[in-house]
C-alpha cells in the first residue's frame, strides 16, 4: 500500500505527533500564527528569537528598538560598536512577551519549539543566549532547537533551570561530526537532545556547509547519523530538513529510518508567513537560476537568497545602536568593517553599494533579504494565478494537510 506522512508518528517522550515540523524563518517569517497553525493540527510549529525586540515591538506594540537607539544615539558616527549593549531585563521582558503570548494562543495537540541560533552574538554571546533561552523556558515553551552553531557550551547555560528536562531540546546539524560534537557535551550533562534535525544543503537560509554546499546531499548525511545512533544504541528521533517538498518526499525518509520531517519553503507563501504580500509573490514568481548561495551574511555561514532581493549590494549605513544583533563578542560585524572601508575609500559619495556583505539586521528588519530554500523556483507549482497574475497564497492548514496526506509527489492546489 502506498505510505502517506499520515500513516507515520513521532514520538517525542509521551507525545504522539503528526510527523511534519514547521521550521523557524526568522526574523518574523514564522510568526505565532503560522507556529499556532501546526500545533493545531498535531504537529510542530516554530516561532524564532531572533532580534526579538523587533518582533515584540511589531506584534505587542513595546519601544524596545525606540528605547535602544535613544540610549546609544550619541554613537552613531563612532565606527566603534563596542559599547552597544542589549539591556538583559528588556531582552527578557521582549522574549517573555514573544513566547508567553504564542503558548498562552495554543491550541490542539501539537507542540511549539524556538529557535535559538548561535551566531546571533549580541556583542555578549554567552550572556544574551543565557537570557534567551531561561525566558523562553519561564514562558513556557514546549522546547528549543538550536541552530546556527555547535551549541558546545549552551546546554549547561539552563542546566539548572527547573525545566532543563521536561523541555525539549533539539540541536540542528548538517554533519556527523556536528552531531558528535555536541552529543559529547550533553553526555557530561546527562542530557541527550531529545530530537536532532538534519539539515541539508537545499534548506533556507543560513547553510551548514561552505560554498560546496552541492557536493553534499541529505539522505546521505541522513543514513550515516542513523547508522551511528544505531550503533550506539541511542534512540534520538533524526529529523531531515531541506528540500522535503511533497509528502512522498517525507515519506522516503520515514521509510528510510527518520522520525519527522522539518519544512518551511512551501510555508513561506502561506497566509500566515510574516512576509509581506508583495514579497511573497517574488517567492512565488521566482525562477531556479535566480536563486543564489552567496557569503553576504556578516555571519560567515553562505546563506541562499533570491538574487533581486534589495540587501544585496545594499550600503546602507550600518544600523548597531538600534540593532546590533550581529556584534560578536568585541563588538565588531563583518557589514560594519565592510562598510566603513567603502566610507574611506569614496568619502565624497552620497550612496555607497557593498557587495562583498550586507547588514542583516537592517534588512532582515524590513523584509528586504529574501532568504528562501533551493525548491522556491517550485512554489508556482503549488498554487494558482488570479486574474490580475498574482498567484492566490494558500492557507498554512492547506499546505501542512498536502504534506500530511497527499501521494505519489502530487500536491493539492487551492480551490478555484
Ligand atoms: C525564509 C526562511 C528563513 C529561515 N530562517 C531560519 C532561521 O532563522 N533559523 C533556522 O535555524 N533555520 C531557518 N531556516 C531553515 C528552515 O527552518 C528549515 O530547516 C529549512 O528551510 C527546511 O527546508 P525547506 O525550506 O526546503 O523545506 C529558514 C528557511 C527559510 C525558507
């Protein structure tokens, strides 16, 4: 008989679930209500923590942006970011709002996670991640991914937060080696994750790999880390992630030994995606060689984007007194080096364009980085064109039910 994603669960401790995880697009793509839509209908939804003061202030009406900039405006000029801070009670106060008013929205079966990434260093990476991930957890949560990094030391930051093991954990990595990183610093804790997604080379935006990200494939990566689970009798639910785009594409790597599937592309055009509707039609109209891998990203990780998108060869000035979410450590971000270097060189240019970096928090703000999975040029196939030529946006349920029950590649459109 054919399989369908409907005829497999995860289980997660106590819990049986639809086996389809949304994954989170940050900043403010996967907002609550796509999140709440998956925990409706038995699966796993994901908000993200990512330069949550914007997120607060958008959806909650706070000033935490406001309130920063006044605070640090006189450094505007000074190249040197150093002194810019995150305040640690408003950090809090802005993710408690986040998380609590998403959990207390929830309904259904189904579980909302965060995603919490490493490389969003906030000029105190240990500090802030600490803030970060005990808010989430006072708040509520029912569990973290951690993402954009190794996470070696992250862990041990809430091990003695009283729900260090009633919330989920789950680390996201694209190699074995990673995985066995990270599984060795849990041990020390006696804390395994309690899920581990495997992302590819396809997914959206920031990769694990380096530029020859193509040399790579998921199933691959896929069947070394079960084999090893296996061979060291560890039973961790493997997750695949990048490039699933229909059920029988999740279906493959049920069959093949994995416990979900994480998806986001096909939701990224959904009602409830955070996109603007302008933006969300670029997604839909876009062709697979407008699709780029670039290093724009202050990060250092490649990352895909749309080619078109306005962040890139953008020089607008760096914005760190109301952002600064990508200071490392010393206060410096790639963007900023990159920009300030441009300023020298053409001191009399009203605009500048930077092509070698972009600065995401700024664009990332404003919609304006098109970050997007390699099967985007694919979105035009899920969906139907209305009469003025835009194509319809589908419903959250609709794409998640396709997924969870649809067969041999088909994909359900939208009703006329
Ligand atoms: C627009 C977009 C934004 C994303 N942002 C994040 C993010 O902030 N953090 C993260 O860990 N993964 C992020 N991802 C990766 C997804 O969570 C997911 O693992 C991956 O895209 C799944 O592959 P698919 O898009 O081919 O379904 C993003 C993906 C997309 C499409």
């Amino acid at each position: 008989m054919i399989k369908r994603v409907d005829d497999f669960r995860l289980k997660l401790g106590s819990k049986e679930l639809v086996p389809i995880m949304i994954g989170a697009m940050g900043v403010d793509i996967s907002i609550a209500e796509l999140a709440l839509t998956a925990a409706r209908l038995g699966g796993i939804g994901h908000i993200s923590d990512a330069m949550v003061h914007i997120v607060a202030d958008r959806h909650y009406k706070t000033h935490f942006v406001r309130d920063k900039l006044r605070k640090y405006k006189y450094n505007i000029p000074n190249p040197d970011k150093s002194q810019i801070q995150f305040d640690p009670g408003q950090l809090a106060e802005a993710t408690k709002l986040h998380v609590g008013r998403t959990m207390e929205s929830k309904q259904g079966e189904g579980l909302i996670f965060i995603n919490c990434m490493e490389k969003l260093t906030m000029n105190a990476p240990l500090e802030t991640l600490r803030v970060r991930l005990r808010t989430a957890m006072d708040a509520g949560i029912d569990g973290i991914t951690l993402s954009a990094g190794l996470h070696l030391g992250s862990l041990a930051l809430v091990q003695d937060h009283p729900r260090f093991r009633d919330v989920r954990f789950g680390i996201i990595v694209s190699s074995l080696r990673a995985l066995q990183l990270f599984l060795r610093k849990g041990a020390r804790l006696n804390r395994l994750p309690d899920y581990i997604v495997v992302e590819g080379p396809l997914a959206g935006g920031h990769l694990g790999f380096g530029m020859d990200w193509a040399e790579y494939d998921l199933k691959t990566i896929v069947g070394d880390i079960l084999r090893y689970l296996a061979h060291e009798d560890m039973d961790i639910p493997v997750i695949p992630a990048g490039g699933i785009f229909t059920g029988t594409d999740a279906v493959e790597f049920l069959e093949a030994g994995a416990s979900a599937v994480q998806v986001a592309t096909r939701f990224t055009i959904t009602e409830e995606s955070g996109l603007p509707a302008r933006v969300k039609q670029e997604y839909f109209k876009a062709h697979e060689d407008e699709i780029e891998v670039n290093l724009v990203s202050p990060t250092g990780y490649p990352m895909r984007m749309l080619k078109k998108c306005p962040a890139i060869g953008s020089g607008s000035r760096p914005n760190c007194e109301a952002y600064g979410y990508l200071l490392d450590g010393s206060g410096n971000c790639s963007y900023k080096d990159a920009y300030y270097r441009e300023m020298e060189k053409n001191p009399d240019l009203k605009t500048i364009s930077i092509k070698d970096k972009t600065c995401l928090c700024t664009h990332m703000r404003n919609y304006e980085c098109w970050t997007c999975g390699h099967t985007t040029y694919r979105l035009k196939d899920t969906s139907r064109r209305l009469p003025d030529g835009t194509y319809k946006l589908l419903t959250a349920e609709h794409v998640f039910r396709d997924y969870q029950f649809s067969t041999e590649h088909r994909i359900a459109l939208p009703e006329e």
